[in-house]
C-alpha cells in the first residue's frame, strides 16, 4: 500500500519513482511538488503528490488528488502500453462526485468535485489523516514491509470500508482525499455551496486504492476502486458518483482519429480505439505503429436508497472542453443526469467520433452522515477489439472472485484469421434481408458496397478502420427492385466481389 504523507524539507524537492517490474515488484518514490512546512501545518496545494506506477504492463502516472495523467509532459506518463514503449493511450481520467443540494441558507445549487486538473475544479486534496508517522521522509510501499507504520502489521484498511492486505496483487497503491480544500484562495470557498457551516463543498471523503497484477491474463488491466464518505453532520441526497475519461489512442496528437463507443447495456463498457488506424506520426514511439485498444468496464456502483445496485445510468460522451469549464449546474445537468446508455446492439450504436471525453456515472443516491458507498471499475489495453473485450470480460471474472486469482478462470483468446476473405451471403436468394459476412486478418479500413446489375451504387454497408476477425453485416433489400445484385468489398490490398439474389 502507499499512503500519503508530507516530507518536513522547506523549499526543497524531493524526487519520487514508483516503478514496479513486469515480473518482480520493486519501488523507489518521486514527489514532484516542493512540500511546505512541518507536519501540524494544514495540507495544501503544494503537497500533491504525483508517482509513476508500474506493476504489469501498464505504466501510468498517479496522483493523490485522483488524477490518472493529466496535462503537459510532466504528467507523463498517463495510460502507457506496454510499459516502457512510450505509447499513451490516455491523456487523463478521474473521479468525479456531483450533487443536488439544499445549502445552509434554503437554496437549491449543484455542487461538483472532480480528481482531474485540466479544467475541472480541482478541489479534492490528500486527507491528513493518513500521513505516515512513523517515517516523515518517506512513503510505505506494499512491497516493502520495512516502511510499514506499527499500525499496518494489523491493518485492515480504513474505517469506511475494511479492506485485508492479503489481497494478492503484485502492486497496490492507497491514498484519502476530500473536497474541503485548505488551501488559501484556492478550491471552493463559496458559503453559498456549503451544506454545513464551516465545511467546504459537498463534505465528502474518497478512499482510491489501485490494484494491478502480472498474471499472463490480468497484465493489461488497471483496476480501481472508490469509497465515497460523508463527512458532514447532514445526508447528502441526489448524489452521482462519475468516472471521467480522455483517451487519446494512438498519441496525444492523434486524438481527432479516435471513436469512441458505448456498450452498457450489455456489457458495461466503453471503448475508444482510433478510426485511422495509425499512429501519431510526430512521436517517435507511435510513427509506422497501429494502434490498440482502450476499454473500461465497471465492476461495482454504489447502492440506491432502496439497497439497490443501479449499475450505470449515465455515460455522456461529449467533444472535449465543451463541459469541463462551464458552471456546476451545467455540468450535473448534462453529464450526472441519468440517461439510458446505448448499446452497440442497437441501431444506430452510440459511438462519437473526434476528440471525446466520456463520463460514466451511477445515481442518484443518498449518502447519510459517515455512510460509504463503493465504486469500482477496470482500465484495459489490448492489441486489437477481440483481445480487449476478453481483458474487460476477465476483469469482471476477477471482481467476482473476490479479487483472488486462485481459481479464476481465464477466457480463451480467439485466433485471429489467417487470411482475408469475403462469404456468400445467407440466405441467398433472400427477400428482403440477408447476412454478408467477410474475415479480416489485420486491421484495416473496410469499404463495402452493394452495386445493381448497372453498377449503380444502390447501398454502403461500411466505410472505415475494422479489427482483426469475423464480421457480419445485414443488408436490407426492401426498397430495391428484385434482381441480381453484387457486393463489393476493398481492404488493403484485398478487393473482392460476390453476386446474390433479391427475390421478392
């Protein structure tokens, strides 16, 4: 576990590395802010923390304040893999906790506290009560027992929500955060957004712990987990609990060729892989390399206030900085809101192309005075669609095993094709639909077209970059005259053509 503590150096810096080997865990610790003060002095904006963490194949950058990454090429680097290579797939990610409440003075306002830095509020801060005392020139790392506090030899986590230390992940991380800010003129010091007097914001208290593990079918995947407190004297109603997204796949300079795509409904997830299937050209770790896929999936919501689980009931994706800097009401209404999520099995799927953020997001719900409510979910990469999907499928078999790899049991991965190729559709003839189905051994962009016996186009049936495998299409005849018909499909290299029959 780390926790976070503050370094008595005035006007020093001290410089952290947290770096975990692929197969056997080891750490060193770099802080990245100039800490102030001695220890009874109150937290501020100078001591974020920030480490570079590194248990399996994914490298990221963590911070005590929440955020994953975040801006400029300090922050680096944000969601990497494979770890090392230099090739992000995120910009940043964090929590966020919106309300609807009634203040101290009977007014009804939306508050929203984020763990992001670019452009958001900014107002959670590392909670004090968790500095190590026992060492002040240094973190305690799960991987060595001998920067443990006495306290830990017996620790089960914190109060809110008791946690063993047996769990048996290669690399665990541990940090408190809140949204009453000390900091002098900096966060939410509003009375009009206090819901107790004297507290700041909502009131509300964020356990983050990591957990990443070097097994063959969990190294690509990053699992977090958030334990919202309630700090103030009074319940906070109307709550959402919002995990905020900005992948960037393929390079922080590719992110206009990203798509991004839901599948709650059935799955959980959302996904973002990039359109072009290329990589940043001007980064040398992306030019001539295609790019894999990013996922995430959640695992837990917290519970409704009749004991129910509500899973998500909002994922809003949105062109980036359209919402981060407007007014909290805004952002509750649009993005905290509970809207029906979409799923790729419908039509037409719920799938944003371009520069996209994305919130996921569970509620409302009410958080009573010190109750704690849970929130879980896991970030995977992977080289290709098929092999993502099974990394998120794998990391809710995990979450249901209680986080313990004994037993689990892993999914097989689909072979890839060998080869291209185009199917005779069925059923063939048809009236008015039939299925066309074709293979893909690489990515590629795929243009299929459906030509009458003039060589008219009559229907495109798909236009852009598809993964690797088998893929099916229905194509609807019903406002087409009976006939012989020929569709036709280019990728690459690979052009071919097949006739069927509309009967009708």
């Amino acid at each position: 576990m780390i926790r976070v503590v503050r370094t008595n150096c005035s006007g020093s810096i001290v410089t952290i590395i947290l770096f975990a080997l692929l197969t056997t865990a080891s750490a060193q610790i770099r802080d990245v802010k100039t800490v102030s003060g001695r220890a009874t002095e109150p937290l501020s904006y100078s001591d974020r923390r920030s480490m570079i963490i590194a248990g399996n194949k994914i490298r990221t950058r963590l911070s005590n304040f929440g955020s994953i990454g975040g801006p400029k090429s300090y922050n680096s680097p944000k969601i990497e893999w494979p770890a090392l290579s230099g090739r992000e797939y995120g910009y940043e990610f964090g929590p966020v906790v919106g309300a609807r409440i009634q203040n101290i003075y009977g007014d009804s306002v939306s508050l929203i506290e984020d763990g992001i830095q670019d452009g958001g509020t900014g107002r959670f801060e590392p909670d004090d009560s968790f500095v190590n005392a026992s060492d002040m020139n240094g973190f305690a790392s799960s991987i060595d027992p001998f920067s443990w506090p006495l306290g830990w030899k017996t620790w089960a986590g914190d109060s809110a929500y008791p946690e063993s230390d047996s769990t048996p992940a290669n690399l665990k991380t541990m940090y408190v955060m809140t949204d009453q800010d000390t900091t002098p003129g900096y966060g939410n010091n509003d009375s009009l957004e206090q819901l107790t007097p004297g507290m700041k914001g909502l009131g509300v208290q964020i356990t983050a712990r990591t957990y990443r593990y070097s097994d063959s079918a969990l190294q690509d995947i990053l699992f977090l987990t958030y334990v919202l407190k309630n700090i103030n004297t009074k319940p906070i109603p109307n709550a959402f609990f919002g995990f905020f997204s900005d992948g960037s796949v393929g390079g922080s300079d590719n992110f206009e060729n990203n798509t991004t795509r839901t599948d709650l409904i059935d799955s959980g997830i959302v996904y973002s892989f990039a359109t072009n299937g290329k990589g940043s050209a001007t980064i040398p770790a992306w030019n001539g390399v295609i790019p894999g896929w990013l996922g995430e999936v959640v695992l837990e919501t917290p519970s409704g206030d009749a004991g129910n689980l509500p899973g998500v009931t909002s994922c809003y994706v949105v062109h980036y900085g359209n919402l981060l800097n407007s007014q909290d009401s805004l952002v509750y209404q649009i993005a905290f809101r509970p809207r029906r999520p979409l799923s790729n099995l419908t039509y037409p799927p719920d799938t944003y192309d371009g520069d996209s953020v994305w919130w996921l997001s569970s509620g409302p719900f009410t958080l009573q005075p010190g109750q704690a409510k849970r929130f879980e979910l896991a970030i995977a990469v992977a080289a290709d669609s098929a092999h993502l999907m099974d990394d998120l499928k794998v990391a809710a078999r995990l979450k249901a095993n209680g986080y313990i790899t004994t037993g689990l049991t892993v999914l097989n991965r689909p072979l890839l094709p060998a080869d291209f190729s185009l199917r005779q559709n069925y059923p063939n003839p048809f009236n008015p639909t039939t299925v066309i189905s074709y293979q893909l051994s690489a990515l590629a962009h795929v243009t299929l077209k459906v030509y009458d016996i003039l060589g008219r186009s009559v229907a495109t049936l798909a236009d852009g970059v598809q993964s690797p495998g088998v893929h099916s299409v229905v194509f609807d005849g019903s406002r087409l005259a009976s006939g012989v018909y020929f569709y036709h499909i280019v990728t690459g290299n690979n052009v071919q053509t097949r006739k069927m029959v509309l009967m009708k």
